[in-house]
C-alpha cells in the first residue's frame, strides 16, 4: 500500500527554493520505496489532501518572527478537520529566516502539538544563502520523514 508524504512549502525566495529542491531530493531517494511524494504550494494546499496525507514536511521563511502568512492559512483552513483524524503522523519542519526564527518555530510547535503529530527529525533552520551542509540537512529532512512511511 502506498503511503502519501505531503510536502506544504511557501516558497517566496531563491534561498527557500533551494531547501525545498533539497528536502524533495531526500524524500524522492529511489531507495525509499511504496512512499508518493506530493508537494503543494501552501496557498493552494487543499484540506483534504492534508488529510489523505500520511506524513509532512512543512517549509516556510519565518517572517517577523513568525510562520508566512501563507502556511498559516493552510492550517487554518484545515485544522479542525487535521484534529483527532491526523494524530500521530510525522512531520518535519525547515525554516528560513535571516533573525529570528524561534517564533516561527514556536508557532509550528503549538500547532502540530495540537493536532497530535509527532516530530521526525530535528527542524532546519537556515539564515542567508543556504551552505552545502545545510541543503545536506534539508536532503536529510525529506529522507527521514519519507522513509519513517516505509515501515
């Protein structure tokens, strides 16, 4: 049976584009195996294929001090049909911002916390251009949460 990892990114810049070709890199290894990976753009991101989805990654710059507008309209258009229907799911979670992040963190925190999903892997946080170990860790973000959907 094939499992469904849904990668929900906003992706307004060049340093953001590049961790998202990472993390979808990682989470389409040909070694990973019975795993679809579909990727939406968080404004257009339906609640209906948060919900069909078996796993997350989310990937948002973290703009004064918070989560883009645009991923938090996923959620909130979503939330409460995400809640006691999606609980132990994983997920993770890569940021980008130049200062600042831990609101955003934070805001993703509270929310995947509420919906009972459970965090795969450690979130990346990338300020300025991303570095090869970063876009490394971005690679190793989108592995880990797609090969969690294998067993």
């Amino acid at each position: 049976m094939t499992k469904t990892l849904l990668i929900v990114h906003h992706t307004p810049s060049p340093h953001c584009q590049e961790m998202f070709e990472a993390v979808v890199a990682g989470a389409t290894d040909p070694e990973i195996e019975g795993v679809e990976v579909v990727r939406r753009a968080a404004l257009t991101v339906s609640p209906v294929e948060m919900l069909e989805a078996d796993g997350y990654v989310l990937g948002t710059p973290a703009n004064l001090g918070y989560i883009s507008g645009a991923l938090k309209h996923a959620f909130d258009q979503s939330y409460y049909q995400l809640l006691d229907s999606t609980r132990g799911r994983p997920f993770g979670l890569y940021l980008h911002g130049n200062e600042g992040t831990e609101g955003a963190q934070r805001g993703v925190d509270g929310i995947t916390t509420g919906l009972g999903w459970v965090k795969a892997v450690d979130t990346v946080v990338v300020s300025g251009k991303p570095t090869k170990a970063d876009v490394e860790a971005c690679w190793n973000l989108g592995a880990t949460v797609a090969a969690q959907l294998m067993e």
